[in-house]
C-alpha cells in the first residue's frame, strides 16, 4: 500500500484541470503545453513581439538541469538535478521560492489552480501552494519519479520507476489506483475523454481507464517506451527507442503507420500545423504529413535530440545534445535562427506570448525573446 504524508489544507484551493490544449494567456502549464501532448497551446493571439533568439535573463542552479518548465500566472515552475523545484519571475527571472526534495527532479511540473505538482528521485510526488512553494501532500512510491504528471478530473496521473501508473486524487494525494505496467515508466500521461495513454521501458502504449486503472488496450513495439506520447485529431503518436514514430488510430485500436527515422527516439512528437515533427538520437529533425505520413522535411543538426519540440506562430523551437538550441520554420525546416549553448538541452520548451523558456543541462533556465 503507498504511502502518503499530508501536511496542509489550503482553505481555498482553485482547482483547475487543463484537460485541452486551449491558450491560457501566459500559461503553459504543464509538460508539452497540455495533456494532449502535442507541443502547442493552440491558437494564441498574435505575440507581442517575434521571438528572435535573443536571451534576456538566466537563472541559475547548481547541477543540471533536465526538467521542463511550466508557465503559469507570470511565473516560471523548473525542477533541478540539485534536487529544488523553483519557482521564479517570468518577467525578470527573480527566485521567488525554491522547495528542496531529496534527490534529483527530472520531472516537469504540472500547474493546476493554485497547485505544483512534480515527481523526485527521491521516489515522491508532491504538491505545493504554487504562491510560496509549500507543502500540500506528498505520496511515495516504491522507486524513483521521472514523469511529469497530468491532472484531470480532480486526479493526479503519472508513471514510477517501480513500473505502476497511478491514479492519486489531486486535493488529497490518496491513491485512487495503481496499474502494474511491467517495467519501468519514464514516459508521461497522455489524457483524453477518460483515458490516458502512457507506455514503458519494455515497449508497451498502455491505455487505461482514468477512473480505475484498468487496461483498455495496448500496443507492444520493438523497443522502449520513454517519451510521452501526443493525441490530436483522434489519433495517437508516440516514438520508441526501435526508431519508429508510430500513428494508432485511436477509435480502432490499431497501429496504422510506422515510419523508421534511422535512430533511436528519445524525444515526443510535436503535432501542429497538419504535421508531426520529431527528434531522434542521429540529430534528425523529422516533419511528417499528419494526414498522409509522407516526409515533408528533415533537418540535420550533427547532434542527438532528445528534446521534444515545441511550436508557436509557424516556429518549432528545440535544442541538442552538442550545445546548440533551434528555431525552425514550420513549413520548410529552413534555420531562421540558432544559438550556441554551453550545455546541452534534453528538456522542451515552454512558450509565453513574447519569449520561450528553456532549460540546460549546464544548470541554466534562460529566457529567449
């Protein structure tokens, strides 16, 4: 039976699911923009200004960093290998809270309400008033938290390294259920109209009924499952360590096409603008047409991606393995601008009105506009 610590009730909590993809503002609250996955909130109005690769502030930890950031009521959510989940000014990059766990947090944040919501190497999850970083409720599992959680329908969804998926209610961290994947979960949750979908280090998509856990279908594929997957349109992409970014045509529970990139893929898949864009281990960003599969474009970058991407206003932005961080033109792949890093990125951006955030692995959170 899992454990959980519950140390303080807010006497007002606003608890808010972003079940969709739709533009919030300033928000991007959670891991890729939404529980959808895709990369994208949507339709945003127009920026206020172009995002022109130019950084205007860094906050700085003291280890690396591989958790993705979460924008939510101007302030930025990221977590560090130094084991703090911070919270600071959107505007200037003032530290405004930082709360120490245990041991690494690689997961990202999820914003809902007044609520953070993030896993820990430590093997934890917790939950903290979003306004001064303290604690609500931790739940405890049975090995160490990578994925970054989904909220909706007032529960709380992720994967452990112990192999469970688990369904924990949001306002008091008691674990509704627990489904016993097999292998461990990197990977996070995917949910849509009370399913969430998720897969696992021995290569399985797992689809799962939000209120119970029970397993509705699965599809099993030729290696690890470590990123999450992306849902739009009714259907359900999702890459693997095998190489191949698969499409399942979710009314029908079948896998309908596999395209082989020619290495392994680490990062999710982006879904705007009628295509697919990935990354994988070879430094190959991968456009595909949503609706035929076809290649539209490829774009070398010499070095591994694991960054998942993230687009806005006809822009896919992405970083690598050798340093260098990306701005892409939607339609063409062309470079419209990149800048040379000190560390690597295996984070994804999130994306504000004006300017993107995005994470290093040399222990930097920067603000480009």
């Amino acid at each position: 039976m899992m454990r959980k610590t519950f140390a303080l009730i807010l006497s007002l909590v606003f608890l808010t699911a972003f079940a969709g993809e739709g533009y919030c503002g300033e928000s991007w609250p959670t891991f890729r923009g939404g529980n959808l996955r895709t990369g994208t909130v949507g339709a945003p109005p127009p920026p206020q200004r172009r995002i022109m690769g130019e950084a205007s502030w860094q906050v700085f930890a003291t280890q690396p960093i591989q958790s993705s950031p979460a924008i939510a009521n101007g302030v930025v959510y990221f977590g560090s290998n130094d084991g703090n989940m911070r919270a600071v000014s959107a505007s200037d990059g003032r530290i405004l809270w930082a709360f120490q766990t245990d041991n690494w947090i690689t997961s990202s944040p999820a914003v809902t309400g007044n609520i953070v919501i993030f896993g820990s190497y430590d093997s934890k999850v917790y939950a903290l008033d979003a306004t001064n970083g303290n604690l609500i409720w931790q739940f405890t599992t049975h090995n160490n938290v990578a994925s970054s959680p989904a909220v909706a329908d007032g529960m709380v969804f992720f994967g452990g390294l112990d192999g469970n998926v688990y369904g924990v209610d949001l306002s008091t961290g008691w674990e509704r259920w627990h489904h016993e994947a097999g292998r461990e979960v990197f990977g996070s949750p995917v949910v849509e109209d009370g399913v969430v979908y998720i897969g696992n280090h021995d290569g399985r998509l797992l689809a799962l009924d939000a209120e119970n856990g029970t397993l509705k279908w699965r599809a099993i594929v030729g290696g690890p499952i470590s990123s999450a997957p992306a849902v739009s349109n009714g259907f359900l992409y999702f890459g693997s360590w095998d190489g191949i970014l698969y499409t399942v045509e979710i009314r029908n529970e079948a896998v309908i096409r596999n395209y082989p990139s020619g290495g392994s893929i680490e990062c999710s898949p982006l879904v705007a603008g009628g295509k697919i864009f990935f990354g994988n281990i070879m430094g190959t960003m991968t456009a595909l047409d949503e609706a035929t599969g076809n290649v539209a474009w490829r774009a070398e970058t010499g070095s591994r991606i694991a960054s998942s991407p993230a687009f806005s206003d006809g822009v896919i932005y992405f970083g690598n393995d050798g340093g260098t961080f990306y701005a892409l033109d939607a339609n063409t792949g062309n470079i419209l601008w990149q800048i040379p890093f000190r560390g690597s990125v295996v984070s994804s951006p999130a994306i504000g009105p004006d300017a993107l955030y995005v994470t290093r692995m040399d222990g930097v959170l920067v603000r480009i506009r």
